[in-house]
C-alpha cells in the first residue's frame, strides 16, 4: 500500500479554492474531493506495516484546533515552477500534531522524513506554463484567504496511481480531542 496522512478540507473552502482553479494553460487541477493538506508521505509499506502505522497514529493525543490557508505560490522556487499550491498560516497547533506523527511513525521505525515540513494545499500541476501566465496567476490570487476552519481529525489514505492521476482512499480516521 502505498500511504500519506492528511487534513481534510471542509467543502466551504473547498468551493472557494475550486472557484479560482481555471485560467492556467498546462495546469492539471486537483479533484475537488482531492483537495488536503499532507502531513506526512509514507510511502509503500505491506499489510503489516499498515497495522503498525495505523496502530501508532491512534495513540497520538492532540487537541483540535483552528487552520487557516493563506496565500498562493509554486514548488520548486527559482526553478520551472511543477506544482501550484495554496499556503497555510503559521500555527504551532499544526507544528504540534506534525511532530507527534513523527515520533510515533519514526517509533515503528520508519525512518524520519528528511524534508522541512511546508505545509500546503496543492491546486495544481504545471506541465510546460507560461512564466507570465503564473505569475499573473499568483498575483491575481496573491490574497486568497479562504474561511479558518476547525481540524478536528486526519486520516490515513492509500493511494493508487494510475495514467489519469493518483486514487485517494480514506484508510482510518483519528480524531483530535475537544479543545
């Protein structure tokens, strides 16, 4: 299996982020129903690893909290720009949560994610984008601030790649604990 964890987008911010995903040549949008931000990317494991993983992200006792995307920009910066993606304002509750999924995850012996965590949203890949276009793009959207919503869960995806883009299967679901 081939597995991430993730946050769920409430569908108000979903229609918001949906509303501006058009207008880029070259642009692959993210299915709506797609649309989370990635905690961490497992990667393939087999059956029993599954379980482990699992197991290990139902000890992690953390409090909901509030999160609010902010801003617009693209991986990888001072390259050709492939992914286009929506920001994520600081918040150490979020910090918080990442941390304890990574020691539990490192604790069952995976081994430690080597990136710095960038917490965001992906809309879009680019394939062969005018500069001009993204950059009108990224300034005609520079002040996206979708409504803050309450994450009161993540969840543990599979994921199947095939020719027309990546299948997302929700796994288990842990929640967080009332504030």
């Amino acid at each position: 299996m081939r597995l991430f964890i993730a946050l769920d987008l409430p569908e108000p911010v979903q229609e918001e982020l949906r509303q501006i995903c058009c207008g880029l040549p070259g642009a692959r949008w993210t299915p709506l129903e797609q649309l989370h931000l990635t905690l961490r990317f497992i990667g393939e494991t087999d059956g029993g690893m599954f379980r482990t993983i699992s197991h290990a992200l139902a000890e992690i006792r953390c409090p909901a909290f509030a999160l609010q995307l902010r801003g617009i920009g693209f991986f990888p910066p001072r390259k050709t720009p492939h992914t286009l993606w929506v920001g994520v304002e600081k918040s150490d509750d979020l910090l918080q949560l990442h941390r304890k999924m990574e020691s539990a995850l490192t604790a069952v012996g995976l081994e430690t994610e080597q990136r710095k965590f960038a917490p965001h949203v992906t809309l879009a890949r680019l394939r062969n984008t005018p500069a001009d276009r993204i950059g009108g793009f990224l300034a005609q959207h520079s002040l996206l601030s979708p409504p803050p919503f309450q994450v009161s869960a993540f969840r543990l995806y599979s994921s199947v790649l095939s020719r027309s883009g990546a299948k997302h299967y929700a796994e288990a679901e842990y929640l967080l604990s009332a504030a």
